[in-house]
C-alpha cells in the first residue's frame, strides 16, 4: 500500500472514555431501538419520520435544529416517531466534502482526530436531548468510535451492492435501511437486504466470526436515474418482492430528497412537502401498501436551500446546508404536523 503516515487516531475505547454518554442516554437507545423495531414489524402502527441535516455541520446550528425537533417530536409522537438525521459522513460521487468526520471545517485541511471529537460531542449533545439518531454508514473503520450512539443506520445508494458494507448491515445490533441503488434497481436493492437479514463469515479484529443477521434490515427508496420510486407501482413491485424471498419484516421507508424530489430533471427540495402527503393520501386506499410503507426521510434544516462552502467568505453559519439542499425548519414542522393528522 501506498500512503503517508500523518498521525495516530484515537482507539473507539478512547473515543468513548473521553466523551461518555450517560446511563439515561443509554436507557433512551435502548427504548428508540425497540420502538423502531417495533414500527418496522408492524406491532405498532405510527410512522417513522427520520429528518435532519443533509450533513451535521455546523454544530451550533445542529443542535438548535435538534432542540426544536425535540419538542416538535412530543408534540406528534402518538403517531410519528422521530428520529434525527446527524450525517458525520458523506458519500462523493466525484471528489467533495466528506463530512466532518474526516474535515470537521470545510474551510480548513481535513483532521480526521478533530472530526472525531466533533462528531462524538455532538452526537452524545443530540442523544442526551433524548432524540434517537440516524447515521449513513460510509466508513466502516470509524463505526465502533459511534455505533453504538445510533437508534438506525442507512446504508446509502453507492454502498448497498459493496460486500463489506452488506456484512456491516448483517452484524449491527439496530435497525439498518438498505438504500436502492442510484440505478433505481428494486431488485438489486433487495438483494441487499437479503445479504443483511442473514448472517456471515468475516475477519473482525484478528478473530473469525460469524454475524447474527439483522432482521430488521429494510428498504429506504430514493429513486434511481432521476426517476421516481415511490409510486404504488414501485410499491407493490416491493411488497412482491418482499414475499417471493420470504424475508423477516418486511418494511420501506421513502426517502423524498434525491431523485425521488427530481421535477423536469432538476431536483426540488420544495417537492419532498407534497411528496410525504401525497404518499400518506394514496395510502389510505391501498391497506397492503400502508402496512408496507413505514415511513418517510427527508433533508431538512432551518433554513431553506443550500450554498456553498468552497471560497465563501460569507459562509452562513446558522443552518444553510453546505451539500444537497433542505427544507426550511418552519415547513419541516408544518410538514410532519399535517402528516399526523393523515395517520
């Protein structure tokens, strides 16, 4: 291999002895996970709404984000259970920021050692609020500094078909949404959550071990090729596709940003509003597809839109994301508020 050595990292035990989450926080993992699971199985009937950030930066603004959720989450929890996107890592399909866990100022060089300890202080700040947290995993060689902080994991579009992240997906101890690929593929999609619910032979820390299966793996939609995939044929084609392979709870979240919020072949932000009422409405007269669909996510912050960070003097530091665009915060909240009156 070919690289220079720049400095050491800190060990997961390290991570987490110096930045501890309390003993409530835990007990409040405990109980988002098996509410998930919960939801994901059908045993309850609210649905998921996993909102945020398109990616956690910067701080200050996320946690004011993550403190209006909160109190927005109580506000609908009889039938919306929330949980907040705080996004540390973030896929490229070129080159790009990826994420503060590798560049915690996007202004400055990447610092993998100050990522870390931004990403966990803001993680356990986002966890002792009492709000379960979502995280695409990207990097698998940093989950152990974090996992076990995460109520539900994605594995996102340009991962789903990579080995190692379907045997990561196989082993995790919460929920994890299988994203379809950006070809849109269902088919491939499933396949990977096939790969997940069942278990696997792999080398983990010098040891051989075999992975439990996670049956609570499912399917996140986004859309594929600037196509959508949330219409009731693509659902229908996955509730089918969910009983030929038999596979444990079977269950799909629609995600309305990316290609699923694409209008005349550009992406609308805006559109993921109607998109979640639209889906709630069509649902009501398909039982099978309502029972099949278990949620939505959507990118969210507290300003609308985006800009951007390279060679910005007048970065706005106060919640404009800095990668894909979001919803504002006034119209997340009036969004989940009508979406609960449609459950």
């Amino acid at each position: 291999m070919s690289y220079e050595v720049i400095k050491k990292v800190p060990t997961s035990e390290e991570i987490i002895q110096k930045i501890p989450l309390s003993d409530n926080g835990y007990a409040n993992i405990a109980r988002h996970k098996q509410e998930i699971e919960d939801i994901l199985s059908g045993r309850d009937n609210r649905k998921l709404f996993i909102v945020g950030p398109c990616s956690a930066w910067p701080e200050p603004a996320v946690l004011d984000y993550a403190k209006r959720l909160s109190e927005l989450s109580e506000q609908v929890k009889d039938k919306i259970k929330i949980i907040m996107r705080v996004y540390i890592q973030k896929p490229r399909t070129a080159k790009g920021w990826t994420g503060p866990i590798n560049q915690p100022n996007p202004l400055a060089e990447p610092d993998i050692e100050a990522g870390i300890w931004y990403c966990r202080k803001l993680m356990v700040e986002v966890s002792e609020m009492g709000l379960p947290i979502a995280d695409e995993c990207l990097f698998t060689h940093n989950a152990r500094g974090f996992q076990e902080l995460l109520s539900w994991v994605a594995i996102g579009a340009r991962s789903t078909e990579d080995q190692e992240h379907r045997i990561f997906a196989s082993s995790l101890e919460c929920p994890v949404g299988m994203k379809n690929p950006t070809s849109g593929s269902l088919k491939i999609g499933m396949n990977s959550i096939i790969a997940a619910q069942h278990s696997h032979y792999v080398v983990f820390d010098g040891y051989e071990v075999k992975t439990s299966g996670n049956r609570y793996a499912h399917m996140v939609l986004r859309g594929g090729n600037g196509t959508i995939n949330y219409d009731n044929a693509s659902l229908q084609e996955i509730h089918d596709l969910y009983s030929k392979n038999s596979l444990a709870n079977p269950a799909v979240i629609v995600d309305v940003s990316h290609d699923n919020c694409v209008i005349n072949g550009k992406k609308d932000h805006n559109a993921q509003y109607d998109i979640v009422l639209n889906v709630l409405n069509s649902l009501k007269t398909q039982s099978h597809l309502n029972n099949l669909v278990k949620g939505f996510m959507l990118e969210s912050f507290i300003k609308e839109g985006r800009q951007d960070a390279e060679k910005n003097p007048n970065l706005d530091l106060c919640g404009l994301s800095i990668t894909d665009p979001c919803l504002s915060w006034d119209k997340t909240a009036e969004l989940i508020k009508q979406a609960a009156e449609l459950i």
